[in-house]
C-alpha cells in the first residue's frame, strides 16, 4: 500500500510539473491592446476688433471666454465701452467681436442697416439662445421663439438640426433659412 501511494504521488508531482513546464513556456494568445490617446480639440479662432489695443484675429483653447480674447488682443481702450459685450461669453470658432467705444451705437443680431435681413457676426447656439436673439432669425418671431425655448426646457437640449423640426410651428423651409444661422453645442 505504501508503495501505491508513493506512486501516486510520484505521478501527481509529475503532472503538476509538466503542466508548470507548459504554462511557462507557452507564447501568450490574444493580441495586446493600445489605447491611443484622444484627439486634441483644434483651437479657436476668433476676429477681435474695434476699441482693443491690438486689433486681429487671434487662436484660444477650446473653453475660452470672451475675456480671454480681449487680453490677447492688448485689453480694452480706455474709450471701450465693457458693458456693451458679455465678457463671460464663450467664444466660438470663427466669431467676431467689435467691442464698441462710449457712445457708439451697437449693431446687434435683431438691428441692421439694411431693414430687410438682420446681419449675423456669429452662428447663434440654439441651445443657449435667449428670446430676443432667437427672434432675430429669419422665419422665428415671438411665439417661435417662446416655442424652441419651452422644448429645450422640457426635452433637454438640441441634439441636431433636425431636432428643431420637432418644434410647434418649426418646418423644413424655416430649418433651411436658418441652418447657416446657428449652431448645435
């Protein structure tokens, strides 16, 4: 019987060692991942005129206020009118700003010299719009405008343009006036 289990555990060593021998010099399955890391966000470029010391187009980060902007553009004027502009304004790629002198009149979204269509210096974010800047879009006049921003406040933000067809009185013809107009962030 002693001879039986000496066997026996002579085997069991034996297999245990070959398997050790097998998982040891065995070469690994599978493939081994990367992760790559993620892309980096192109600058801004924002346009930068009127009463700054150094007027031009100039690159900011992703996330950048309109703050930001006027300091690399040499800060305000003394002349500057500050309250004229939102200087917490985020600012988006391809906007222009013209920080205006005391005094001057101030075009904005819903005035124009030309009293047909409303000149737009910058696409307006849909999603952050207030009445009166939705209003100055072709097409959207008072109660539109109430209707986009009641569907933002009770379906959350826009996602697409095509999510604006969903509006009460919102179509595919008032979408392609306005599609140049606006952005989606």
């Amino acid at each position: 019987m002693k001879k039986m289990q000496f066997i026996l555990f002579g085997v069991v060593c034996g297999l245990l060692a070959s398997g050790l021998i097998l998982l040891i010099s065995s070469p690994p399955r599978g493939v081994s991942i990367t992760l790559s890391p993620p892309p980096t966000p192109s600058p801004l470029m924002i346009d930068v005129a009127g009463a700054v010391k150094k007027p031009g187009v100039y690159e900011l980060p992703v996330g950048s206020r309109l703050q930001d902007a006027i300091q690399l553009a040499g800060g305000l004027l003394p002349d500057a009118d500050s309250t004229a502009v939102n200087m917490a304004e985020k600012v988006i790629d391809g906007q222009k700003v013209i920080i205006p002198q005391i005094g001057e009149k101030v075009t904005t979204r819903s005035e124009s010299p030309a009293a047909t269509s409303p000149t737009i210096s910058q696409p307006l974010n849909i999603n952050t719009a207030s009445q009166t800047e939705l209003e100055s879009l072709p097409g959207i006049g008072p109660a539109k405008a109430s209707a986009i921003i009641e569907y933002r406040t009770t379906n959350g933000p826009f996602a697409s343009l095509e999510d604006l067809l969903e509006v009460s009185g919102i179509g595919e013809k008032i979408c392609a006036d306005i599609k140049e107009l606006i952005i989606i962030q």
